[in-house]
C-alpha cells in the first residue's frame, strides 16, 4: 500500500470531485438532509477526506443554496451549470473550471465521489484507484462494484446493478435485476454501483464529448455511455459491508441506524 500511496504522490494528481443537487426527483433537497445531525454533503465531504492523497477535493452543484452552506462549513465548492442530467457531466464543468486556474495532465486522476454516498470508506477510493497501476496502459476508467447478497436490495429499482467480463471490464449497468435468475442467491456474483468512480483526465474530456447514449437514456445511467461507445470501464471489486446510498426516505431511515454504530462516523461526529 505505501509504494501504492507513494506513486500517486509523486506521478499523478488526485482530484476528488463530489457532485451533489438539490433537484433529487425521489428526494428534494436530499444533499442538505440530516443523518444523526449532521447533513447528508457534510458527511460525504468528511469521510472522503480521510483519504489522504487528494490533490484537492471539491463538491459541484447547480444550486446556489448548497453552494452557501458549503462556504458555511468551509467545504471548497464550484458552481456548475443546472443543464447536466447526471453526474459525470457535472465532474467534467467542476474540473474545466479547476484547469482555468492550474494545469492538469490528461494522466492525472478524477475521482467523482457521488453525494449520496454518506457511508463511505476511504479505502474504498483507495480500490478505485489501484486498477490505473496495476494495468497502467490499458484502465482508464473504473467504479466500485459491491457485492449484493440480499434480494431486496437486487429488486431495487434504485440500486442500478452491474455485470463484467472475465477481465473486469463493464459490461452492461441496470436498473432491473441482472444477472437473470429465477431464484435469488450469493452464487449469481450480482453487484451493484457502489458511488464512486475513478477516471484519467484526457478519458473524461472525451467522455464529454461523446453524446448521451440510448442506453444512457432508458437506464438512466451514465456509465452505459462508456459501455454502448466500446470505451471500456472496470471494476474494483468491493465486498458487501452495510454502506448504503440514499435515494428515498426510507433510505434516511436505514442508514441513520447504520450510521450510529459506523466506527468511521464517530472519528468525526461533534468536530
């Protein structure tokens, strides 16, 4: 791990970008929502920055209010256009104005931390990272996969579930339960996106380019984007601990449980 940590340190820029909106379709306002007294964004931004390499980590929204109590908190914050339908386009605007001001090399790294992720481990991003060196030439782009293991959580249309190839390489993301099976088991290796993606910086710029996909569009999901184009994304793999996104009240509910026993939560919780 340190020749690992080292290599990043002294080769590549780490830019964590935290995407977050206030327009959340199934819960309005969901990055300002409390989790034990503490919101949602602040919970995201804190336990990403125990990883210790960032080059800079930054949240990106279209809304001014965000913007506000993140300045509040002293969270570094850019505001972004409200025209971007999903996050990736969001990352892309935050790290074009960063390079207005500093260069950035199309081998340095953009981790996009999604701001419903409150659970999150640092370790988590260290994963998502570790494919760029050990196969530097060919990755280069990559998202956590987590292991589902219950079949609720594979039901949920809101948890967008994820298939590979035998070299890791994403084959396909949805929002409807894949791998078919007629009866629910561990043996079907199902995985789900778990909110954090890793990307080269020349990777993205081209991704941006790149117009929303069909299957973009039906899933609502843009890593199908990279996938329909033949781009190639891969995963870092992530077994299954209770680390839950929150897209629903009922989500709240589930990971304030969690929360209050989360080891990592209480490092930070009352500073």
């Amino acid at each position: 791990m340190k020749k690992f940590q080292n290599y990043i340190e002294t080769k590549s820029k780490i830019f964590g970008i935290i995407p977050a909106r206030m327009a959340a379709s199934r819960l309005p306002g969901k990055p300002l929502r409390k989790i034990c007294n503490i919101t949602m964004i602040e919970h995201v931004y804190k336990r990403a920055a125990f990883f210790k390499n960032w080059h800079k980590l930054i949240l990106a929204t279209c809304d001014k209010e965000i913007i506000e109590f993140a300045k509040k908190k002293k969270i570094p914050s850019v505001l972004t256009s409200i025209k971007h339908k999903r996050c990736l386009d969001r990352v892309h605007e935050a790290i074009n104005r960063i390079e207005e001001k500093e260069k950035i090399n199309d081998t340095d790294i953009v981790v996009c931390v999604q701001g419903d992720e409150p659970m999150l481990y640092p370790k988590m991003i260290s994963d998502v990272l570790k494919p760029f060196f050990i196969n530097k030439k060919k990755v280069n782009s990559t998202v956590l996969a987590m292991d589902i293991i219950n079949k609720n959580e594979f039901l949920n249309p809101n948890v967008v579930k994820i298939v590979h190839d035998i070299n890791d390489e994403v084959l396909y993301t949805s929002r409807t339960p894949i791998p078919y099976c007629k009866k629910f088991s561990k043996k079907i290796k199902a995985k789900r996106i778990y909110g954090i993606f890793a990307f080269k910086w020349k990777f993205l710029k081209e991704f941006s380019k790149t117009k929303e996909s069909f299957l973009e569009k039906v899933e609502s999901c843009d890593s199908n984007r990279i996938c329909e184009n033949g781009r190639g994304q891969f995963i870092a793999r992530q077994k299954f601990m209770h680390s839950y996104a929150v897209d629903t009240p009922e989500d709240l509910i589930k990971v304030s449980k969690y929360m209050k026993k989360d080891k990592l939560f209480k490092k930070y919780n009352n500073f």
